[in-house]
C-alpha cells in the first residue's frame, strides 16, 4: 500500500542518517569560511520551507544562543512579510550586505525557495546556500555547502552545516559555545 511504501522510504532515511550525517561534517572547512564571513555582522537570516522550515528556525535559535549574532528563521514564503525591510548590500548597510542562509533542497520548495534566493541577491544580500543538489546555488552562491541528499531526512542534514558555522562563529568571537550566557544547560521547573 501507499502508506506502507512511505513508512519504508522513512525507515529508510531514518537508517542513512548517521552516515549522512557524517558526509555533512566533511564541510567543517566550508563553514569556518562562512562563519567568518557572519563576523562583524549584527543580524542574518536563515530561511528554508516544507521540512527546511524548522531546520532554518533551529539553525537561527544555535546562531543566536552560541554567538550572540541576531539571527531569525523564517520561512522562504514569509521573506516579503517585513524581513525584506531588512536586507542591505554592501553598498547601503553599516556592515556590507546582510547575510540570509538559504536552504534550498531539491524537493517541492526547490523552485520557491531559489526565487527567494534570487530576490534576496538582487537586493544585495550576502547569500549563503545549504542544498542537496549544486545546480540549485547556479547563478546564486559560487560555493554552495552541498549536503548528501536523503529522501524526507534531507533537511534534517542541514542541522549539521548551520550548527558548525555557528560553532566555528563563536570561536571567532572569543564565545565558549558550552556556555552562552543568560541560559540554563538544563531548564528546571519550581
């Protein structure tokens, strides 16, 4: 049946994860290259839709909580809804472009989240891509962070790439990554 077929493309994914996951830290480079570009920054977005949703909303929770850099997650439909007030290019913003994360997954956002990606780099944005497929970042980002692609677990191996650039940025920054301030390891209720 139907949902015997998706439960098994899920097992599936699910069981690929770990070695996914480590294909994504072969990036650690790439993203010590995108954490520098994010110093000196004061704010950056990081957008994705469908599952790259929550990934972008987690991704910009880890950049704030480890560097202490403002960062909103939002999803690439909600762009024109006040973030695109935000974006400044190298030309008109205090510190050059702004930077927006896109995750841009071969999947059935694919073609909503690149015309976002185009809108955001006509307007100067510093546009950074996660995706699962190169040829999705043609004409956007020259150096793409290219994660394995993994069925409905794709998105969830752009964790690994965001979280990464918000470590190699706290390191930058002097920021113990163990440690944020004003923030409890364990959350405790009286």
């Amino acid at each position: 049946t139907e949902h015997s077929a998706e439960a098994n493309l899920l097992k599936e994914s699910l069981m690929r994860l770990p070695i996914c996951c480590g294909m994504a830290l072969k990036n650690r480079e790439q993203c010590q290259q995108v954490a520098e570009r994010l110093n000196g920054k004061d704010h950056c977005f990081v957008l994705g839709k469908g599952y790259g949703e929550p990934v972008a909303m987690e991704g910009a929770l880890k950049i704030k909580e480890m560097c202490y850099l403002h960062a909103e997650g939002y999803s690439g439909g909600a762009l024109k809804h006040g973030p695109f007030a935000l974006i400044e290019s190298d030309e008109n913003g205090k510190q050059g472009a702004t930077p927006i994360i896109m995750l841009i997954l071969d999947d059935n956002h694919a073609h909503h989240m690149r015309t976002a990606a185009e809108e955001v780099k006509a307007r100067g944005a510093d546009v950074i891509v996660i995706t699962d497929k190169a040829g999705l970042a043609d004409g956007i980002d020259d150096k793409p962070i290219v994660i394995p692609s993994n069925g409905p677990m794709t998105a969830l191996g752009a964790v690994m790439p965001i979280q990464l650039i918000a470590y190699e940025l706290a390191m930058l920054r002097g920021i113990n990554p163990d440690t944020p301030r004003n923030l409890a390891k364990a959350v405790t209720v009286d």
